[in-house]
C-alpha cells in the first residue's frame, strides 16, 4: 500500500483530537420555538400513539422494506456517536449555549481513537502499540472483568450492530497498519499514517456512499460544488445545530426493524432486548455483516424499515441498560425521548423550517395530525421522508439539514482530506468503481471475507 492511502505517513496530519466540550448552536436562529405543553408534545411517542408501530404487519399489508439495506442506520448511529454526546438530561429544559457536547464536532474517529496509544493506552496493543486491542479470539471487543467494552465510546457496545462495526473499523485500522508497514513506513509514523488513512477514508464513505443514500446524490454534489445555504462554518469554528442533533440527525430511530436475521437461514430476533450490548457477544448471536449490508457475490441483505413516523416495538419499551432508571414509563419510548429533546431544547416546528427553506409544508393529512399545533421537527422529518422521499430517504428538509451539516462539519476540519488535499480520492482497494462501506468492512476481515 502506498503511503497516499491517507495522506503524508506524518504526525502532523492525524486529526486534532485534543480541546474541551464542543458547542451546540441553532441553524435557524431567527425561528420561534414550537409553542407546545412538553405534555402534550409528547403523546405521539407513546404506545398506542401514531408514532407506535408495534402491531404486526397482516399479510394484506404491503412491505415495510426500504429501498437501502439495513445497516445504514447503524452505521448513522456511529456517525452520531463520532460528533455528539449531550449528557444532559431528557426532561429538563436547557438553553443551547449552556449545552456542552462532549465530542469534537468533527468526523475524526474520536469514538474510536480517543487520546491515542499515548493517552488511551488501554484502547491499544501493549506488544504493539500502533494497533488496537482486540478480544481474545478477535471476534468481539476487549472487555474488562465485568464484560465492559474497553473502547473509545461505550455506546458503541449497547447493542449487537453498532458493536460488529466498531469492531470493524477496529480490525480496519490494524490491517492498515500491516499495509503501511509493508510499504516501508517508519514504524514512529506508522499509528498517525494509519490513523489518518482510516479517517479520511471513513469521511469519503459518510460523503459518497452514506449521505447519497439518505438524501440524494444531486443535494450532496450541489452541497459540495456550492457550500451550505444555512450551515457553513469557517475551519475550527464548527459547532452542532440543534436542529440536526436533536431532531433531523435521529431519522434512523424510523428505519430500524423490531427484528433481525443474523446469519443465513437463521431466524429472526427482535433487536431488544435479545441483542441489548454491554456484556461479551453470546456465541449465538454473531452477526454476518452481509445480513444488513450489500456485498458483492452476496445475495441482499435485509433492508431498512421505510420511513413513516412510526417505530417499532424495540424502540418503544427501552430496555433499562440503555436508558437508566427512569422517572416515567412513557420515557422509557424513544419516540417520546426524541421529541422531549426537541422540546426542551425549543426547536421551531417542521412546518416553519420547511417555509423558511421555500418548501411547501405537509398537510395534516400527510401528517396524520390529531394535535392542534404545529409538528415537532423529528417527527415532520420522518413524515416528510414517507412523502417526499418515498420512505426511502430524507425529504428535502431532513435531507438539507443532514447533509450540510456532515459536509460542513468535514469542511471544517483542519485536518480533513476536504480541508488539506480536497481532489484526493480513496487508495485502499475497491471492489467497485468507488470505495465504499463495504470495501472498509472487508478489509478489516480475516482473509478479507465476511
């Protein structure tokens, strides 16, 4: 592998992943906050509300199958655990500027890498400190006496899918350091050469494979030709909007299943609680890559839930792992969670957002209201993806939101390859024209097979 693979085999072009808590900001300042009782705002989230999709589908039903496999929620949920992590707590209401992210607001691996073999030892390979530390068998992450993940971000263990791609992006990293080493690296370059190839690839991947996906390939190259219309921060002054942490950015929430196959002729299993994380991967429940992603020479995978307001019966009774000890049942939804987050931190409504961007808000019809207000954010997004997205992806609102802010936060980074080489193109081997997700999980594979 030649050292291009990232950039220069140098220190100094591993991403920054030093500085405090990050702030939080509003896209659209000048929007009046949706005036609704937290109360009644929350219904919707509640079993037997509309965003309940818990009743089993009668054969006389068409699919609930979206256009992309599974996996692309999962892989949005490590996005989001790479640039946010609001520590604050659901039901009280707090003004943004007081909010403080605990992640830098960049898509820099900091989930993975931390502080680094100098200042995360225990993340890395004491025999060999330039690669991450695996489990036993290489087959789930490290853990401590208790079962604990000893990783960069303890929500990446919380359950079965978002562990098997850290886990991933892990082997990913230490196959990288084997090419660089190959190559004739110096071994003091080798971790911040790897470290920059795996991030710059996995930055290619967010904004050619997984934000297309989501919100469409012509928004992401006008987005890229152009700039943001509402989200472009000067390099080092990114911050999150709260319109995308908090409202748009938690579409995948509506397009996970209740159930999974894990492996080939295997039977279905509901995500929670059966694969709740936090404890060793059970032998049982090894999860083929393939069951939720596109391979080449592979039959297709399992595809997403389409988008429509509604989530199903895993994601409405949390399990306590997840969500602690909880002052009410009904927080327990995390259709009421997501809304309460848009409530306590005062978001405008969809419709005054989709007026502001000259689009033509949803009835209420299309949004199947039985409120008199207008709709919280979140769920206008996952009904403006049913309508104008066919289920399939974000309308044009979710989709604005989303990609300019994935785009600006690379943009914004130093250290990014949109910042120092913005024409550099993906070096590590493709089985397509362009390398993608699953060229990144394959490479981290023993023998390269899934």
């Amino acid at each position: 592998m030649n050292t291009s693979t990232g950039a220069k085999a140098s220190a100094e072009n591993a991403p920054d992943l030093t500085g405090g808590p990050a702030r939080y900001g509003r896209m659209f300042p000048d929007l009046e906050p949706l005036n609704c009782d937290l109360g009644v705002l929350t219904h919707p989230g509640e079993r037997g509300g509309v965003c309940d999709g818990s009743a089993t589908p009668g054969p006389e039903q068409p699919s609930d199958d979206a256009a992309e496999a599974a996996g692309w929620p999962f892989f949005g949920q490590l996005i989001a655990h790479d640039i946010t992590a609001d520590r604050s707590p659901i039901a009280s209401a707090t003004a943004p500027e007081v909010l403080r992210n605990a992640r830098s607001p960049k898509l820099n691996l900091e989930m993975l890498y931390s502080d680094g073999p100098i200042g995360s030892p225990y993340l890395f390979d004491v025999a060999d400190p330039a690669k991450f530390l695996l489990g036993p068998d290489g087959t789930d992450l490290p853990r401590n006496q208790q079962g604990v993940a000893i990783i960069g971000d303890p929500r990446n263990d919380s359950h079965l899918f978002v562990m098997t791609l850290h886990l991933s992006l892990l082997r990913a990293h230490n196959r990288i350091v084997d090419l660089l080493r190959e190559d004739g690296v110096p071994e003091a370059d080798v971790f911040a050469a790897a470290q920059t190839a795996l991030t710059w690839h996995y930055q290619w991947i967010v904004i050619h494979d997984f934000l297309p996906r989501l919100a469409g390939a012509d928004l992401v190259r006008q987005i890229l030709a152009e700039g943001g219309r509402w989200y472009s921060p000067p390099r080092n002054e990114a911050y999150i909007p709260l319109e995308f942490s908090h409202a748009a950015y938690r579409y995948g929430h509506g397009q996970i299943r209740h159930r999974y196959r894990l492996l080939a002729d295997d039977t279905e299993v509901p995500v929670f609680p059966d694969l709740v994380g936090f404890h060793p991967a059970r032998a049982d429940h090894r999860l083929d890559l393939s069951q939720i992603f596109d391979f080449p020479g592979r039959p297709p995978a399992q595809r997403a839930k389409r988008l429509d307001g509604r989530l199903p019966a895993s994601l409405l009774n949390l399990p306590r792992q997840l969500t602690g000890a909880v002052d009410a049942t009904a927080h327990s939804s995390l259709a009421v969670r997501d809304l309460m987050r848009g409530g306590t931190t005062a978001l405008p409504s969809g419709e005054a957002v989709a007026r502001l961007l000259d689009e033509i808000p949803l009835t209420t019809a299309q949004l199947g209201k039985t409120w008199p207000h207008d709709t919280p954010l979140w769920f206008y997004i996952l009904k403006e993806a049913e309508h104008r997205g066919s289920g399939d992806r974000l309308g044009p609102v979710g989709g604005r939101i989303v990609a300019e802010v994935l785009v600006g936060l690379v943009r914004a980074d130093p250290a990014s390859y949109l910042a120092r080489e913005p024409d550099w193109t993906p070096t590590l081997p493709a089985s397509g024209g362009t390398f993608g997700l699953a060229d990144l999980v394959v490479m981290g594979m023993p023998d390269g097979n899934i």
